[in-house]
C-alpha cells in the first residue's frame, strides 16, 4: 500500500492522491468502454499529487501496431514527448524515432 500525501479519513471525496487512469474507447470515460474498444490503449493519464498532470495519446496503424505516441502536460499546449514509429516492410525491426521538446 502506498501512503498517500491526502488523509482519507478528513476529505475522502479529495481526488488528489496520485493516479494513472488509462481509456480503451474514443468515449475516454473512466471506467467506461465502448464499440470501437480493440484492447489498444487509446489514451493515459498521470496524475501527480499536489500538481497537475500528463496525458498520453496512442495511435495505431491498420494493423493495430504502435503508430506513434504524444504527451501533453495537462492535456493541452505543446507536447513534452513524441515517439513515432515506421514499419519498413521486410526490416528485422522498426525504425523508432523519439522526440524531446
């Protein structure tokens, strides 16, 4: 169990404890799925106690391989992580491009 920097017993409905939430459906609702949910992770979302947080977006190809992955803090502006993939049709591997802002 890990300790958490908010005390449940004075404020349980306090959210601000450190999560990692993660969608499977374009609906992006906690908990939720929907028609389009193939078991690809669609989006994450880390949150950080005390602070704000960071969102991950995945997209796949027609094939359901890693297409590229963004992260935003707090879901918006400019992103702080990019890793595209390229598939090369007869490659032993793929190429992996990654990018810091």
């Amino acid at each position: 169990m890990r300790l958490s920097t908010k005390s449940f017993a004075t404020d349980p409905a306090d959210g601000d404890r450190g999560a990692i939430v993660s969608y499977y459906s374009n609906n992006f609702v906690q908990g939720g799925t929907g028609a389009d949910n193939s078991g690809n992770l669609l989006r994450q979302e880390m949150y950080i106690p005390g602070s704000g947080y960071f969102q991950q977006n995945y997209h796949y190809d027609s094939l359901n391989r890693l297409d590229w992955v963004k992260e935003k803090l707090n879901g918006t502006g400019d992103e702080t992580f990019k890793q595209t993939t390229l598939m090369i049709v007869g490659a032993t591997a793929p190429s992996i491009k990654t990018s810091h802002p």
